[in-house]
C-alpha cells in the first residue's frame, strides 16, 4: 500500500485514488473525510494531545485512516502486532498507557482479554454490531478537520521485540 501523503485534504487531490485495499477503493477525498472523523471520535473518546491510540488491524484502509487520525487528533499511534498473544497485548496497552485501541473482530479474544488489563482504554471495533463499530461511531461524527493544536508532534510510539 502506497500513500502520497501530501495530496491529503488538497482540493485538487480529492478524486484521486488513494488506497486501493482489497476489493474498496477509497479517494484522497474519503481518506480526508474519514480520518477527520475518526479523529472527532478519538477526541470525544477522551483522547487528549499526546496520549496513545493504540492499532491492532491488518494492512488496510481502516489502518491508515487510524495513522492519519491519530496525528490529527495530536496524539500518539502505537501499533501493536496482530500476532502477539493476549497478554502480550494487555501489556503494551497497559504500558503505553493508550486511551484508544483500534482493532477489528478477528481479534476478539485477545482484544477483550488485553482490555482486562487495561480498563482506561476504550476499543473502537472494525465490523462490530456494537456502539464501538467503527463505522457507526464515524458516521455520527462530523467530517470537518478538528481544531487541534498539536499535529505534527511526535506521532509515533513503537514497541520492537
């Protein structure tokens, strides 16, 4: 997946093809909208500039969108391996101290174990049929840029093995 990250929220951009992710197709345009409103639900989900937001998905749309989401919401990603066993998991949420984890519902028993551990973090769920689906959370927020002091603070907080 090649992203050309400066085209994003760029007018003349926003028909272009950004990400092409299995059989979706998503412009410049949608990536901008999108990332603005997770960025909203991030926010109203308690995440503060320089706090974490954690991401355990697999290369895709939904992945990107967290990364660019993140830094709009002036927060911190960190990734966490889709491989790595519950505990493992409950240990850098609990670590890292993220508010947010992003995940989707292959993940279940390892996600719902690793928030145990880590009762201050709250997931937003890829494909749940719950009030933490991602797209039901994205489609109640607004699709404008949030006015947040910070973006283009560190961005990133990695855990390596």
């Amino acid at each position: 997946m090649t992203v050309d990250m400066g085209a994003i929220g760029r007018a003349d951009a926003a028909e272009k093809v950004a990400i092409v992710a299995d059989d979706r197709t998503v412009t410049f345009g949608e990536l901008e909208a999108r990332s603005n409103r997770l960025a909203h639900v991030l926010i109203d989900l308690g995440v503060e500039p320089l706090d974490r937001v954690a991401v355990m998905l697999p290369n895709g749309a939904e992945f990107l969108e967290t990364g660019i989401a993140t830094a709009k919401a002036a927060a911190e990603l960190v990734p966490v391996n889709r491989h790595l066993k519950r505990d493992e998991v409950a240990w850098i949420l609990a670590d890292s101290g993220a508010r947010v984890l992003v995940t989707d519902t292959s993940y279940g028993d390892v996600v719902a174990g690793a928030l145990e551990a880590a009762p201050d973090c709250t997931a937003v769920i890829v494909g749940s049929s719950d009030e933490r689906d991602y797209e039901r959370l994205l489609d109640a927020a607004p699709a404008a840029r949030p006015a947040r002091e910070g973006f283009g603070s560190p961005e990133y907080f990695f855990y390596t093995s």
